[in-house]
C-alpha cells in the first residue's frame, strides 16, 4: 500500500507555449500533480479518482503507473468523459481554459471512496479543487478526511481556490469546514488572503492554526513560503531560476513537502526542500514534464 494517497480531478493538458505556437499535449490536475511530484521526490504514492473510458484517461493512467503512482484503484466511468485544459501564455503570466463540466472525476460520490485504501496509507492529500468540481464530489472529500481521521491518517489540504468552479462564498464554507479537520494546511497567498479577508501572511497562519491544523505552509510565490507550528514560525527563501511556467508549481510544492515530510518528520526542513523543488518546476513548460526528481533537488538545494 501506498504511504501517501491523493484524491482528486486529473485533466489532459493542451499547453500552448506562444500566441502562434501549437498546442503541446500533457497532463494536469493539482492532486495529480502533486503525488507525482511525491513520487519524484521518493515517496510510496496512489492516486483515486475516476475517468472517462477514452484515450485521455487511458492515457492518464499510464503516466500515473509510468511515474511509479499506485493507480490500481482509480475508476474507469464508461459514461462520462475525461477532463481537459488548455494553458496559453502573456504577459501577465498563464491563464487556464477549461473542458470538465460532468467529467468522470466530478461524479464522484462517497459510495466510490475506498476505506481500505485510505486507511492503510500514512498521509491523505486533497484540495479545493477536489470538492469544487461538484456537489458529491465535495461530499466523497469530507467522507475520505473522516475515514482518514478515523485510521489515525494524517490529512493535508491545499487550498487552490477557482472561482471559475464556485462563488467565494460557497468556496469559504466548504473550504474552512474542511480545514477543521486537516493537519496540515496548504495555502497560497492570493487564495488565503481571499477566502480569510486577511492580507498579511502571519495573520493567515494564525487563522488556519486556530481552525485546527497542526502545520500550516503559506506559499508566498517567488517569496518562498512561512511555516508555522503553534510552536514556531520560520519564513524559508525561494531559490532564483530561469523561470518560462510557473503551471503546477504550488502542486509541485505540495508534493516534495509531503514526501520530505513524510521522509523527515520536520515541516520546516519539508519546506525548504518543496521551495527549491517548486522553483525548478518552472524552468519548462507544462505541469508534468519539469517536477525535478529527488536527487535533482537536492542538489539544487546543496548550493543555495
């Protein structure tokens, strides 16, 4: 069994480099992305989702099983399809489109969540994401954290805010009751400050420490991230690269902090590794492609 599961929305990926480039195949979803990065950065990893019986999702599971994530329990939807986004480029950097209304993902119901598999893992990470894509969905999340809860399983939530998928209000609701039950939070700054009305990040932390998590990594984009404990605080520096893409770099993050934390034991220690393995993210295009490997972020890391 896998040490950390994830659960959540996979989507293929068109991502179109330049205004007059062709559009590039690839894989995205944050969860998604998130345990590969897990899996890159060393740790047992599965994924539980559903997808449509098509060529994306056909081709969803191969990268999963490719990348050495445990996708035995991910349901095959004959009936619905698999989601897809597109990725296009400016100057004020990426912008998403997106096809998954009624995908297979978002069908999902707490009937589909498998208390065995949850159960026997170290670690369960959701997101936003995860409960903003439907109603059942939403509900199969806070039925997975429960379970997890239940088993003694460690529960991390990022965030990933997409007012495309809910109204803030609603977004706020769900979101924070979630938090209540989590371990370990991860916000980015721009979601936070919007759903918790606060601007400044020590403020933020404060706010998700007192719903309950016992470990709160505040992404601050090329600022790096603050960690809290109710014990302690420390704010950790990014790294400079050439970044081209910055798609996928907080999942990037989720997902080398989990794996080093899950490694380490130390939230802080987690954080400086996920900094220096989100920075590298950046340095190619796509959410996929350019998740460094264990061994390149340590090295990185060696230098700083």
């Amino acid at each position: 069994m896998a040490d950390l599961i994830a659960i959540g929305e996979p989507l293929f990926e068109l991502n179109q480099p330049g205004d007059d480039a062709p559009f590039q195949p690839g894989y995205g979803g944050d969860t998604s992305n998130a345990v590969i990065a897990a899996a890159r950065s060393g740790a047992s990893t599965g994924y539980f989702t559903a997808v449509g019986a098509d060529r994306f999702g056909r081709s969803l599971v191969e990268l999963w099983k490719a990348e050495g994530v445990d996708a035995s329990r991910v349901i095959v939807n004959n009936g619905a399809h698999t989601g897809i986004y597109f990725v296009t480029h400016g100057p004020d950097g990426h912008e998403f489109s997106y096809l998954r209304a009624g995908s297979a993902a978002s069908r999902m119901t707490e009937a589909d969540i498998p208390a065995d598999y949850i159960g026997a893992a170290r670690l369960l990470h959701v997101s936003g994401i995860s409960q903003a894509i439907s109603s059942s969905a939403a509900d199969a999340v806070f039925a997975a954290i429960e379970i997890a809860r239940g088993r003694g399983v460690f529960v991390s939530y990022d965030t990933n805010l997409r007012l495309k998928l809910w109204p803030l209000t609603r977004a706020r609701a769900v979101i924070h009751e979630a938090m209540k039950s989590v371990d370990i939070a991860l916000p980015g700054l721009d979601d936070a400050q919007k759903l918790t009305g606060l601007d400044q990040p020590d403020a933020i932390v404060d706010f998700y420490l007192r719903l309950g998590a016992k470990i709160v990594a505040l992404t601050l984009g090329k600022e790096g991230a603050l960690v809290a404990t109710p014990q302690r605080r420390e704010k950790i520096a990014s790294i400079k690269v050439d970044a081209v893409d910055a798609t996928g770099a907080g999942d990037a993050f989720d997902g080398a902090f989990l794996a080093e934390y899950l490694r380490a034991g130390d939230p802080f220690q987690a954080a400086r590794f996920a900094n220096v393995a989100a920075a590298l993210s950046t340095r190619g295009y796509g959410a996929v492609p350019p998740l460094p490997t264990r061994a390149q972020t340590l090295t990185a890391l060696a230098k700083t």
